[in-house]
C-alpha cells in the first residue's frame, strides 16, 4: 500500500469519510493542504495526531486535554473536511 492510499485510508476509518475517492497523489495533496488551511492551530494538531492512529485518550494525553474536547474538536474537523470536500 502507498502513503497517499495509506492517508486516505485513515481519513475514511479515522473520520468516518467513506466518500472520499481520490486516486492520484495530486488529490491527495490538494485534499490534506485545503484541509490543514481551515483547520485553527489545535485542531491540526488534533487531525495529525488522530491520522497517525492516535486515540482519543492518547491525544487527550499529549495535548493535556481531556477526552470530551478531543472528541468535540474531531467533530468540528469532520464538519470542516466535509464542506471543503
């Protein structure tokens, strides 16, 4: 498996995003750069951490936050990926 269909693969399973369907790392690229622009500072941190398999407990313990603020943040981010795709 490559990297691009790698990152794809967890935004689909991380962010319940099944519609995602880009094939060419172009897309792939323009999809993680629009997201990262919309994104406030903490949740690209969240986002990172989440499409590198982190928990929500596991983010909650290296952003020192807890777990309820991890999930509302990845909802928001859902929300944003949403309207940019």
């Amino acid at each position: 498996m490559d990297e691009d269909s790698s990152l794809i693969d967890c935004l689909e399973s991380n962010f319940n995003l099944p519609e995602l369907e880009l094939e060419s790392s172009e897309g792939v690229n323009n999809l993680v750069s629009g997201i990262l622009k919309v994104l406030t500072d903490f949740e690209e941190c969240v986002f990172i951490l989440k499409v590198q398999g982190f928990s929500f407990g596991e983010i909650a313990q290296v952003l020192d936050k807890n777990e309820k603020s991890i999930y509302n943040t990845i909802q928001r981010i859902k929300e944003k990926i949403k309207q940019f795709y």
